[in-house]
C-alpha cells in the first residue's frame, strides 16, 4: 500500500506518468493502473490520498476487500463423511 502511496503522491507532484514511473521505480503501467483506479473514485488524487487504509484498499483491491466467504458448513460437512 506504501508504493501506491508513493507513485500517487509523486505523480500528484509531477503530473507526469514518466517522472512518476522513474522515481517509484516501477512500470509505467503499473502507474497508469493506480492512477486510473484513484481516477475512478475520484478525479482529485488528493481526495483518494486523505481516504483510510481501509477504503483505500477497497479502491485499489477490491476483490480483496471484500469478506471471505464462511467456508465452516463447508468444511463440518466434509468432516462427516468418511
């Protein structure tokens, strides 16, 4: 979560994807990824940047963010049979 911190900020800073890319160290469609996720929620990255950890991994994780699914009755169920 730091890096996207990071290229975000940078590019925040630069307004340019390859100052952005040189100075994260990372692709240029790594950058543009982040910037069009940030870009979906909101068109100010200074907006994203002020959002929590946890709505910021939403933005930019989020099948991850989501709850895992109680597998429990899944697994009580397989214990049984044998």
């Amino acid at each position: 979560m730091d890096q996207i911190i990071d290229i975000l900020t940078i590019y925040q800073r630069t307004r340019s994807i390859n100052a952005t890319f040189k100075a994260a160290k990372c692709s240029r469609n790594t950058v543009r990824t982040y910037l069009r996720l940030a870009n979906a929620r909101a068109p100010d990255l200074s907006v994203v940047l002020k959002l929590p950890p946890d709505e910021l991994r939403t933005v930019f994780y989020p099948k991850t963010a989501e709850e895992p699914p109680d597998c429990s009755a899944i697994l009580k169920a397989g214990s049984t049979t044998g």
